[in-house]
C-alpha cells in the first residue's frame, strides 16, 4: 500500500485531510506537533482522532528558543477576528508561527524519505489562512521544488509530493466533505485559545463558526 505523511493539528482541516488521504489509499502515517502552543486540546484532539481512523501517529515535540507569535507567548493577546482587516492592509497578525509550516514540513519530509512515503498531506487552504506566507499555494510548489533538488528521494527520481487537497476550498465546502467522509467533527478543536469552550472570537472559531452557517449544519463540537 502507499504511503503518506499527513500533518495533523486536531483541526476541522486536518482532520478531513487525513480522511481524504485514506479514502484515496493511503496508508497513513500522522505527525502531532507539540511546539509549545498555548493550548493543548488541539494535541489531545488530533490523538483522538488518529487512534478512530487507526492510523498511526507520532508526536513530535520541539522547543522553539524563541516565542515570536501569541500562539506562543501567553503575555501576548490572541487577537479577536482580524484575518480580513489585516490582508486588506498586507499584515500579518500575532498568531503567526515564525516559519512554522516550513519546519512542520522539514520533518515530514525527514519522515517521508526514512519510510518511502510518497506523499505529505497538509490541510492548509487559502480561505482563511489570515495572510500567513506559508499557507500559500506558492510556497507549497516551491517546497516541491526543494525537495526535487535537495533530497535523495529528489536526486533519485522518486518523488515525494506535498497535497494540499483544501487548498482553494471554501470552509463550508470542506465540512460538507468531512460530513460525506464521515470524519468525527466534533473532536476536532479549531480555537486559539485554551480554554474548556472555544472563545469564539479569535479569527478560526469566526471562519469555523461562519463556515457551519453558510454550510447548513450544526457544529457538532459546540454543546447546547
């Protein structure tokens, strides 16, 4: 069976982006990182639902020597929705993590070339990626590029290719497929923040929130 690195983070994306990835025949191999982020119910969700797919997971824990990022700082303040605002004037909020899919990807690649997989999986899509530069369809096609020229597996003609399948998918689009897949919504953990409820006030409990409206659908995660 082929192989597949798929990145998960216990988010909505993630979550239907390693069920996309079986459902086209993957054997799947998850990557759960722990970089010090503010909040653990992302890890623990991402752990629960590896174990209901059985697929096998690792969790890689890095210490960043530096914060850089509110997802990181607990003295620095997640900001309330501000993606659109923001890409409107060409910034960047506080929540990005300084080259963070750029190191996530590093070792999945590590990953990748140690197992023969052919394949890493991301769930990244451009409709609320909040501005950052590694979320972008181009930085995917370049990291291809680097990989082409800067590993064995690349060098040896065998390729290994990053799959970003929500890419260009709106945030309805996507729970509407995960519902289809059958993938257990309500586990996944998409807030900022760390608290027992999510806040619903940081820029992904907005697109989640927005994103089971225009889909028609009750978000499983929330209890009424």
């Amino acid at each position: 069976m082929k192989r597949a690195i798929v990145l998960l983070s216990g988010g909505l994306d993630s979550a239907t982006t390693l069920y996309l990835a079986r459902k086209q025949g993957f054997d799947c191999f998850c990557l759960i990182f722990d970089y010090g982020q503010r909040q653990r119910n992302e890890i623990n969700a991402a752990k629960k639902i590896a174990r209901l797919a059985q697929c096998h997971f690792h969790i890689i824990r890095i210490a960043l020597p530096h914060k850089g990022s509110s997802l990181l700082d607990r003295k620095m303040r997640i900001p309330r929705h501000l993606a659109a605002m923001l890409r409107n004037h060409n910034l960047i909020p506080t929540t990005y993590v300084p080259a963070r899919n750029i190191i996530f990807l590093s070792l999945a690649l590590f990953y990748a070339e140690t197992i023969k997989a052919g394949a890493i999986f991301i769930g990244a899509h451009i409709e609320d990626y909040s501005g950052y530069p590694d979320c972008r369809p181009e930085f995917y096609r370049a990291f291809e590029k680097v990989i082409s020229k800067g590993t064995k597996s690349g060098v040896e003609g065998r390729r290994i290719s990053i799959e970003t399948p929500l890419i260009r998918k709106k945030k309805s689009e996507i729970i509407r497929k995960a519902i289809n897949l059958g993938v257990p919504l309500g586990l996944t953990w998409s807030c900022y923040e760390g608290g027992k409820v999510p806040c619903g006030r940081c820029d992904s409990c907005y697109y989640r929130k927005k994103g089971f409206k225009e889909a028609g659908i009750k978000d499983p995660s929330i209890r009424s």
